[in-house]
C-alpha cells in the first residue's frame, strides 16, 4: 500500500480472495495498493521478475517506473501468469487459492470505499508533463514516432550506400585520370 492510500474501514470482506488488485482507468490494474495470501505465487513471480525488469531504461523517468515497477509491470505480471495458469484451473477445477481478482472501481473510489487516495504521485517529476501531453496528442505522438523510423531508415541506406561504395572504389580518384 503506497503511503497516499488509506484505509476507511475494515477490510474484513476482501479476505477470502487469495489476491487482489484494484481496477486502473481506462484499463489495466493500478500497484499502489496490493494484497495477498503469503507465498502466493504471482507475487512471487513479480518479486522474481523486479531485477531483469529493472534493466529497461526509457526516455523519461515516468515511463520507466511505469514499465519497470509500476502498473505496467504488475499488469504484465498477471497476463503472464494468467497465460499459464488459466487453461490448468479451467480444465482441473484446481481449488483456488491461487487465484486473483482485480477489485472493481468502487472499491477504490471516493463513493463506497474501503480506501480513500489522497493526491500523490511522488514518483512524477517533470517529465510526466510531457509524457501526459503526448497521451492526449496521440497523433504527435505517433507523428514522432513516424520521423524517427524515416530518419533511422535513411541514416541506415546512407550508411549501407557510403559502405558498398568504398568497397568498389567508387567515389575515388584514378590514377589516370589525375
């Protein structure tokens, strides 16, 4: 639980599921508050996938927490186990226990909670402007992403053009013709 999440009243209620994410908007699940039984294997297998995640080094400081650690990571977590866990519980009827629920919105919200958020996002810094403001330009963003795979792509035939050219000796000065 981040320290911007409070409890508003007893969460009783919430210990029959063995695990337990709440809802992100507009999709996805949110990390700052996360419960489970001990040992419960998908928190295991975050806990396992922390150090070769943390390697990944983007642009923005925002987008790496996001992806490294963040609701990002968690979410991929449970696709992943999802993806192998999902086919053995529905053909098995395996009991349960491991299994995990993404808590709906309300339960999270200012209406009927069991939580109450108070501003945060300590991990922000200056560029979450930014990277905010290409979410809401989709279009930029996408406009950017185009001219940096057309500058990579002629940077990369110049360069091929410049290579086979030194090896046919084109480009050079003939002894005859000086």
């Amino acid at each position: 639980m981040d320290l911007d999440i409070a409890c508003r009243r007893p969460l009783d209620p919430l210990l029959e599921f063995p695990a337990w994410f709440p809802e992100a908007s507009p999709l996805g699940v949110n990390n700052d508050l996360m419960a489970s039984r001990a040992g419960h294997p998908v928190v295991e297998l975050m806990i396992r996938n922390l150090e070769p995640r943390s390697r990944w080094n983007f642009l923005f400081p925002y987008v790496t927490i996001f992806w490294t650690t963040g609701p990002q990571f968690t979410g991929d977590m449970l696709f992943k186990w999802w993806a192998g866990h999902s086919t053995v519980i529905a053909e098995t009827g395996q009991d349960t226990s491991d299994a995990w629920f993404v808590l709906p919105r309300d339960f999270y919200s200012e209406e009927y909670t069991f939580f109450g958020h108070s501003p945060g996002g300590t991990w922000h810094g200056q560029d979450v402007a930014t990277v905010l403001w290409l979410v809401a330009h989709p279009a930029v963003f996408w406009g950017l992403v185009a001219l940096v795979v057309i500058v990579l792509c002629l940077t990369t035939r110049a360069c091929m053009y410049r290579r086979r050219s030194a090896r046919h000796g084109e480009g050079r000065w003939k002894a005859s013709e000086v």
